[in-house]
C-alpha cells in the first residue's frame, strides 16, 4: 500500500448526493490507498449504490470532491473512469451468453482489442498470470458461474485497470471459488491494483480486506480494520441495533415426513436450462432443510415443480406429495389451499406485482384466507392483514397503500416472506429468502423462519449463501446440474464437504 508521503489512489471528501426526500451520501469522505483491499459495509439503503455510482461516473454528486492519484477530478461517465484505470465488476453479471469469452472482451476494448489472434493471445496471458485461466473461444453458457466472473474480471484487467470495484462478488460462488478469487485480488492488489469489496459476508470481509468503510443512513459510521473486527462489531457499525445478530439457533430432529421428493426426474426443453434427475427429497414436520448450489444447476426448475407452476403428467402425480397427498399434477392455488406457501427467488414481477400496492399484493396469495366472501373483496381485513405484515416484519414504507416497487429490496423481501409466514403455512419453500439483504433484515427474517419451524412447519430453503444456511437449517445438501446430494444434519457436515457437493463431488442421489 502507498505510504505516507504517495497521495491515494482514490480520496472522496465530503461527497453528498440528494434525491427527492433522501440524503443518499451525506459529507463521505472516502480514502483507498495504492494495493489496498477496502471494504464498503452498509445495510440496504445506506448509500453505498449511489457511492459506487459516483466513483464509477454514473451519478454525479450534488457536493463534494473527487481525488484520483491527488488530483480533483469530476468522473463524467463509465467511458472516462475506465480511462481514468476505473474499473467495476457489477453483482449482476453484463456478459452476451450466445458469444464467446474473446467476443464479450473484444466488445469492451473496442479498437484496442487488435486482431483476434491477438486478443485470445492477450486473454490467455492476463487470465494465467493472475490464476484465472479461461478459453477465449468458448461460448459464455457454456461457463460456470465462477468462470464468468474471471470473464468480467479479466476484461477489467485488459483495460489497465488500477482500481477495480466489486460488488457483492462472492455472492454466487461455491466456497473454493471464492478462495480462488481471494487468491487472486490478494496477487492484483501485491502489484499494486487497488480494490473496492462490496460485501455483506462479514467473515470473508474480516478475511481479506485491509481496512473498511461503514456507512449508516448516508453517512460514515466508521472505520475499522476488520481482521481486529469481530463480525458482531461490524454489524453493530452497519445497522446500530444489534438485536437478534448474536442467535445461535439450535438444531433439532424433526417430526414426521411432510414433503416428500420421489425420484423425480424431469426433461427441460429450454437449451439453456437444466434437467432433474432422480431427486429423492424429504422434509419433516418441524425441521428447516437447506439446498445450497451455485445459481443454473436446477434450482429454478425444482422451485417450479414445487410450487406448481411447472406441473408433471398424472401419472406421476405421486412423485411429490404433500402430508401423503399427491399433488404434481396439481396447479399453485390447490398446493396452497393444502398448506403450501412460496417464497420466489425474484420479488418484482413473481414475489410482487410491482405497481399494485402492498394491500392488493398481500391479496394475491392470501385469499383462501377468509379475505373473500360472496365474490366480494373483504378490503377492512385486507388492509389489516397488510397492516400487520408491516408491523411484524418491520417494514419501512409510508403505508399499505404504497406501491410494491417503491419498497427497498430488503423491506419488500420482509413483506413477501411476511406475507407466506402469516398464513402458518404447512410447509413453507424459500428461494433465497435474504438475498441482497442486510443484516439487520436478514436477522428478522431469520428469526421469523426459525418460529415458524418451532411451530411445526417444514420449511425447505434454497439459498446460494452458504453461511446462512448453516446458520438456520437442521440438515442440508446441494444440488449440481440437476442431481441433488445426499442430506446430512448440518452439524454432522461443514462448509467443505458441502461446497465439494455444489461441485458435484458426490456419488448417490439424496436418501428420503
């Protein structure tokens, strides 16, 4: 890192940024040394996106001054950070999946890619040196998740990147990819390449990052070296009220079989998709059964035969059963009215209808729940169940009346969960129920999963977050291009045993 007498290579100084009725940055001062991992900490809501945004050129701020290598500078756009040796690796990956890896890069270097010989020369080289081998001639689906990231990465590198800026960059990767990400910013940032971690992993951010920034409602609310850190300590920083943060649920048994998974099998027509093969699945009354995986490898298409959506032929009705009642063949609001609710991987469009406010949306999937009678909407009891999904998961929004898609990502997230927990469902399936959340959100929903549980519901959660799993679920497995491991209580297996399964290191299909 640079020492006292070399400027940073990046220094914010009092940035404010205001929207209509929110002060997003609030005088951020910000400093990131030449070969320094800074982390950027901050629950849902506290300013790091419009943060990024600014550095990156996106977003100007209304105040406040911007030092590249100890000059002021005013970053007009993404073209001139990238000039400037500004690069940023978004969460949600910008890749063309009918093209190739040397395709993708050759489309972000424009004139400076060269020949195609060239550039697959260029690629094969930067990825190597940095342990990040990739093929330029292979096609970007036909890549693990893992892989594209070294795509984005590597076409940031291409481009002489001298910070790179990372959000949520592990969110997505099995264990050992993240390790070999580590190993690789830990090689860029010993050449002097600076890196900006976004993360709400707080162990990983303890792990590889030399000093952090916290933001709390736009503003700093500390700095830290987060190796000193305890990860309570950096919550405390993030969300101020460190209730419920400490919950150490115990494991527990669970009762008798309520959903039973039988040997499922299950042909996608979408080239682009995934198969399920020989799925042996069960969940029991009062238990919380977690499947880990790396996003892509059937995850979507089990949620989907679960919840009804996709629905299997007569015939094989009795692959899935519900308190030994066959319904594959059976359509959503038939699964619902024997005591399944759902939680979607995506809120806006699936979870929630976006302009329809919170009211009508708590409607949608509660109306076997005398809120109808005589055809006619019971709008009193309506409101009052919105009413108290908001209370009870505390969440931020002016009424019940609001739209869906005014609500921040973590307090719509409380909404839709509130919403499925509220109807004391018998079995209740999740799809990544805190994704993007902070840990304040994450900690309520938490407990909420762990009462419902206690009540005697089965619960089956399908996460990519592998400390959240085994933070809440009693037994656990993962899925790999379709086929599902065995299920171990989750005290008897650790993160390495399960991270070898989300690479399919595994022989048998999961026992009932």
């Amino acid at each position: 890192m640079s020492s006292s007498n070399t400027p940073p290579r990046l220094e914010l100084r009092a940035i404010t940024k205001r929207y209509p009725g929110t002060l997003a940055n609030d005088r951020i001062d910000l400093r990131i040394d030449a070969g320094e991992i800074h982390a950027l900490l901050g629950e849902n809501g506290a300013g790091k996106s419009t943060l990024m945004k600014i550095i990156y050129g996106v977003t100007a701020p209304d105040s406040g001054t911007v030092l590249w290598q100890g000059q002021a500078v005013q970053v007009r756009d993404p073209a001139q950070a990238r000039a400037l040796g500004i690069g940023m690796v978004f969460q949600h990956f910008s890749l063309f999946e009918t093209l190739t890896v040397a395709e993708n890069i050759a489309l972000a270097l424009g004139a400076e890619a060269g020949t195609p010989k060239q550039l697959e020369g260029r690629i094969r080289e930067v990825s190597q040196r940095y342990g990040m081998g990739l093929d330029p001639q292979r096609l970007v689906h036909s890549l693990s998740i893992g892989e594209r990231q070294r795509v984005e990465i590597v076409r940031c590198l291409m481009q002489d990147i001298k910070l790179l800026i990372l959000d949520e960059p592990t969110s997505v990767l099995t264990p050992q990819e993240v390790d070999e990400l580590f190993v690789t910013l830990r090689a860029l940032a010993a050449e002097g390449c600076s890196i900006l971690f976004i993360s709400h992993k707080l162990g990983e951010v303890r792990a590889l990052c030399h000093n952090a920034t916290v933001l709390r409602g736009g503003r700093v609310s500390g700095d830290c070296v987060p190796a000193e850190c305890s990860d309570l300590e950096l919550a405390r920083l993030m969300v101020g009220d460190a209730e419920g943060l400490e919950a150490s649920y115990p494991k527990v048994g669970g009762g008798l079989p309520r959903l039973r998974v039988d040997d499922l099998s299950w042909r996608n027509a979408d080239p682009f998709g995934t198969s399920l093969s020989q799925l042996r699945l069960e969940v029991r009354s009062g238990e919380i059964v977690g499947i880990a995986g790396v996003a892509g490898n059937g995850q979507d298409e089990l949620l989907a035969l679960l919840s009804g959506e996709t629905r299997l032929p007569r015939g094989e009705r009795e692959r899935i059963s519900l308190d030994q009642l066959p319904i594959a063949n059976l359509h959503p609001d038939a699964r619902r009215r024997l005591g399944l609710a759902f939680v979607p991987a995506e809120r806006l469009g699936h979870g929630a209808v976006p302009d329809m406010s919170l009211a009508d949306n708590a409607l949608l999937s509660s109306f076997h729940q005398g809120l109808i009678g005589a055809g006619l909407v019971k709008r009193g009891k309506v409101l009052a169940l919105a009413t108290e999904i908001v209370r009870r998961f505390a969440v931020k929004t002016p009424d019940v009346h609001t739209p869906a898609r005014s609500l921040s990502g973590g307090n719509l997230q409380k909404f839709i969960l509130g919403r499925e927990v509220m109807q004391q469902p018998k079995l209740l399936v999740a799809a990544h129920p805190t994704w993007g959340v902070d840990v304040g959100a994450a900690a309520t929903i938490h407990r909420e999963l762990i009462a419902l549980r206690d009540a005697g519901a089965a619960i089956l959660v399908i996460s990519e977050d592998l400390d959240e799993l085994f933070q809440i679920s009693d037994r656990i497995g993962a899925l790999c291009s379709g086929r599902l491991s065995p299920l171990k209580a989750t005290a008897e297996t650790n993160v390495t045993e399960v991270g070898g399964w989300m690479a399919g290191q595994f022989d048998n299909p999961a026992a009932a």
